[in-house]
C-alpha cells in the first residue's frame, strides 16, 4: 500500500479533526472514515463520506407505502422484505464516496458499472507514480481452456519464474522510457535543459496496464450491492474481487441490516428460472430428473445442480 508524503498529510489532518452535525450518522463507518484499507501490493480503499444509514432505507419504504398502509414492526423485517422483493428505491436514499488506487487494468474492468460518480487522476496533468501490479506467484495462472475470460491451474516453476520476471521488468522498462521521454530524473528534475520532453498526455500512452491510478467513486447504496454482488462472486477476477471484499466490509460497518438481507438473498441466495423451478417440484414430488429431459440446457443444468449441492 502506498500514499505520497501529501496524502499522509491530508489524512492525518482529516481524521483528527471532529465535526458536530445534526446529520444521521454510521458509528461503525466513522471509526474507519478516511482510513487507508491496503489491497494487493500497492492499491487501497478508502470511505471519504457517505450519507445514510439502514434507518433512512426504512423511512424511505415507510413514507413510499403512504397513509393507512400496514407499517412493518421491525427494521430488519422491512429491510429483508425489501431485499427479497426487489425494491431498490429505498436503497438508492443511501450515497457512499470512496478514494480507489488500483491498477489501470482493474480500472477498466470496475468502469463498466456505469452507476456511479467517478473523477479519476490525470496523467495529462499529472506524472504517474512507479508503483504497478505483478501477481504473487500463487496467483500466476495459464489460461483456462473452458471459459475466455478465467484462469486455469498455477504456472510452476520455471513457466512462473519467467512469467514474473517479464512482467516486472517490462514494467521498469517501460517506466524508465516514461521518464525519459518526459526528460525527467527519478526525482522528478529536468535531466537535459538542452531538450523538450514529450507532452504528458503522449508519454503516458508507453505504460502498461499494470501501472496504478487512482480515482474518487461515488455510488448510492443499491448500486453498490449490485457491483459487489458480482465482483466480490467467486467467478470475479482475483484483482477486482480483492477490491469489493474490503469494501463488503465497509458496508457491513455502514449498514448492518442491510448487510446481513444482502449476504442471506443475494450472495447466499440463489435464482431459478422458471424451467428450474419446475425441475425443482418434480424432485420434490419424488421423480428422478436427468438433464436430457428436464428443459434445461447442459450449462444451465450443471449450475442449478451446483446451486443445490447436488452433482450434475
């Protein structure tokens, strides 16, 4: 995990600081706001602000239902109901900010959930950090055969040796022509006053996707669970996932009750379509299925048996 001398600074001062507000507030997100939560080997999390708690998702649904609508007893009762109907509207009354430093690669995957507020750092502006990404040898896997977009089994030996080696030094290589190109020293000092270094906006372009940025990601709470529902999943991409754990944590300091709906019908919960359903009723009345007639394609087949801890 890495912060500039800056940031530090600027973290320092904010988390010493004690504001009064008439404002709800999450005792369990402000003994964390502003904190650097480290992810891989130089990226963090950290919660800038936020609004709401799991009460203003109540009284969000409670002022939806109207005068004369039956009131529901419990906080948590309400929330799972929520959660397990699908209304989301309540929880789009909740906003979290948080300040991202992941790897450009990372980035460009997290950017496709388009449900967000996002100002990321300019290398047109500013000159990237030496700092980027290369997997721990456990994480350096070859292709899977089976899906295009997974990995299959570990590279060994010398195959995760060299792999490694190429990785790290075609990053400092790369680097060290960023420099140069811009006609600066380590330190940041004009190397020959003789010549012009080449604009930021170009020389970033020789970088590879391995190298770190850095943004600020505003988000409402019910676009939050749908992000975190797919990239803290299993099947996420090792690098993005190690993200969305350290901010599932964030949420359940945030908001507990709305935690604890989301992990029993979304992660813990499952989806069956119609066909799988009825595949569902028919073991239950006794009646062995097989996949060939059951409805169900091969793929589909295979992932409700996972589902229902059964082997396909």
């Amino acid at each position: 995990m890495s912060v500039n001398p800056e940031q530090e600074q600027e973290i320092e001062s904010l988390r010493a600081e004690a504001n009064v507000t008439r404002r709800v507030t999450s005792q369990g997100l402000e003994q964390i706001l502003y904190e650097v939560l480290p992810v891989l080997n130089h990226g963090f999390v950290r919660v800038l602000d936020y609004m709401g708690d799991d009460g203003a998702v109540v009284q969000a649904a409670r002022v939806s239902y109207g005068k004369g609508t039956r009131r529901v007893s419990e906080d948590q009762g309400l929330i799972n109901y929520l959660m397990r109907h699908r209304h989301s509207t309540p929880f789009e009354m909740c906003e979290i900010k948080y300040h991202v430093k992941l790897p450009i690669f990372v980035a460009r995957q997290w950017i496709r959930h388009r449900t967000a507020n996002v100002n990321e750092y300019s290398a047109r502006y500013s000159i990237l950090d030496r700092e980027f990404y290369v997997p721990e040898p456990e994480h350096l896997a070859a292709q899977a055969t089976n899906n295009r977009q997974g990995r299959s089994d570990v590279l060994t030996g010398d195959d995760n040796t060299r792999v490694l080696n190429l990785l790290r030094e075609d990053a400092q290589r790369n680097y060290a022509h960023y420099q140069e190109m811009l006609n600066l020293d380590d330190n940041g000092k004009v190397l020959d006053d003789s010549r012009t270094g080449l604009a930021r906006e170009l020389a970033r372009m020789n970088l590879s996707l391995n190298y770190y940025s850095q943004w600020y990601w505003k988000i409402d709470l019910h676009n939050l669970l749908h992000f975190l529902s797919l990239r803290a999943d299993a099947h996420a991409q090792f690098e993005i996932r190690e993200y969305a754990d350290v901010m599932m944590d964030t949420v359940e300091k945030w908001v507990p009750q709305t935690f604890a709906a989301f992990q029993d019908y979304r992660m813990g919960g499952t989806h069956l379509s119609a066909k799988g359903l009825e595949v569902v009723k028919r073991m239950l009345d006794g009646e062995d299925v097989t996949q060939p007639d059951s409805g169900l394609s091969k793929r589909e087949w295979v992932e409700m048996m996972a589902q229902l801890g059964r082997e396909g």
